[in-house]
C-alpha cells in the first residue's frame, strides 16, 4: 500500500496518484473523536462514524501508536507520514 502524503488540498501516494483526501475530511473524522485518545481509540471512532474514506482510515493506521491530546497533534502526526 502506498504511503500518502499531505499537501495544500490534495493528498499524493508514493506513485504520484492524487487522492481526494482533504483536510476538512481530516477534521470532520476527528471532530466526534473524544481525546485525550491512543491510535486505537481515534481509529475505532473514526469507523463508528461511518463516514471515514478508506485512505484515511489506512493514514490513521500508521499514526504512532501514542496518546494524543487533541485533533491537531493527530492532523501534524498525518502530515510527518
């Protein structure tokens, strides 16, 4: 599976293939996820949301399996991938 990486609006893969992620999508998985919360916690809200697309529920797979604070230290950790 190609790694994505964030920039502006879009979202690229290793092969160069843009994918419709943006931010806003970013926010809107994250805004019902209750923090603080570890990888497993904000993946699994994430899905009961029923609205996170399958690229960025494979980016909120390779988040450092941590604790995070708030949505904006996962939305910095999603751009360092």
């Amino acid at each position: 599976m190609d790694r994505l990486n964030y920039k502006g609006n879009q979202t690229w893969s290793k092969g160069g293939k843009v994918m419709e992620i943006v931010p806003m999508d970013i926010q809107h998985v994250l805004q019902n996820v209750k923090f603080p919360a570890n990888k497993n916690d904000i993946i699994q809200q994430a899905r009961s949301s029923g609205s996170i697309a399958d690229p960025l529920l494979e980016n909120l797979g390779m988040l450092p399996d941590k604790e995070y604070a708030n949505a904006n230290e996962v939305v910095k950790e999603l751009e360092r991938i």
